[in-house]
C-alpha cells in the first residue's frame, strides 16, 4: 500500500519524471525493503512469543492466530511485547498511514491545478479508489493495534481483522485495474 501510495504521488505530481523516479531499481527496493521489513518484524514477534508460557485454555478466540488474542493467553509477563507491538504499530502502521495522508495533500492539491475538468475527474478517480482502501486497512488496523484495550471488544477485533486481512486485499485488483 505504502509502495502503491508513493507510485500515485509520483505519477500525479511529478509526470514528466516518472519513468526516471520510479525505475526498476527503486521498485525493486521499495518491494525487497518493505518484504525484508516485514520479516524482521515477524521474526521479532516470534521469537518474543517463544519465551512466553501459556497455561489453561489455549482456544483463541478468533479467526486466525493474531497477535493481540495470543497475548492474551499467557500466563506470563506479556508486558515486552505488548511495547514491541505498539513500536512496530507506530512504525508500521501510523508513520505510513500519515504519509500517504500527506502524499495525497500533495497529490490533491496536484490535481487542482489540472486546468480540465476531464483530468482532474480522471485522476479523482485513480486515486479515490486507492484512498478509500487505504483508509479501511489502516483505520482497522490502527484500531485493533493503537488503541487501548478498554475501549476494544472481541466482536471489534474479530470484524478488524476480516477487514484487514481478507476484504483490503480483495479489494487491491480493483484498485489496480
């Protein structure tokens, strides 16, 4: 999403340069960089929950193994993980949701200098799409990750993540095409 965010921003503000900006190198890097980010995290969070005991009933409530649940059943100190969690969730969570909030600023007020009504409606659309999903994925995910468990349920949870998980990515061909 990140990697997508930052090819509109490119494409709408700075057209006469993309094939120059966006070259197979830089896509390469964003793609192998964003994949080697994510399994680092994933590695850390491993090898954090390794440490941890769990006791009693080991049934998580939920679709799918996540994180949150998980902690939830320790019989140990969760407390290391519960701060890796909020570090990585405002680094990769909020840190990307609020750049591409500021990349579509620019990319709006971009658009406004479009002298037709035809291709500011063109590029409206090419962005809407991409906006709207953005905003689904990081809004649940900002809300099971960043906010205080007092104010979470297990039904909220549940339905963030079939958002996250499986509505989002079915909805990326679309935005694509």
């Amino acid at each position: 999403s990140q990697a997508l965010a930052y090819d509109r921003f490119v494409a709408i503000c700075h057209p006469l340069h993309y094939t120059t900006i966006m070259s197979p190198q830089l896509c390469g890097l964003l793609a192998g960089g964003l994949w080697m980010l994510s399994c680092f995290i994933s590695l850390t969070h491993i090898l954090l929950m390794a440490r941890l005991v769990f006791c009693g009933n080991n049934k998580i409530p939920h679709y799918f193994c996540d994180l949150t649940p998980l902690l939830r059943l320790s019989c140990t100190d969760t407390s290391v993980n519960k701060i890796f969690v909020l570090i990585v969730a405002g680094m990769v969570i909020a840190t990307p949701f609020i750049c591409i909030l500021a990349s579509y600023v620019r990319i709006i007020v971009a658009i406004m200098k479009v002298p037709s009504a035809g291709g500011r409606k063109k590029a409206f659309s090419t962005c809407s799409s991409h906006l709207s999903v953005v905003a689904l994925f990081y809004g649940t995910t900002i809300g099971v990750y960043l906010c205080p468990s007092s104010v979470r349920t297990a039904v909220k949870e549940k339905a963030s993540a079939v958002m996250y998980t499986a509505v989002t990515p079915m909805l990326n061909p679309f935005i694509c095409s």
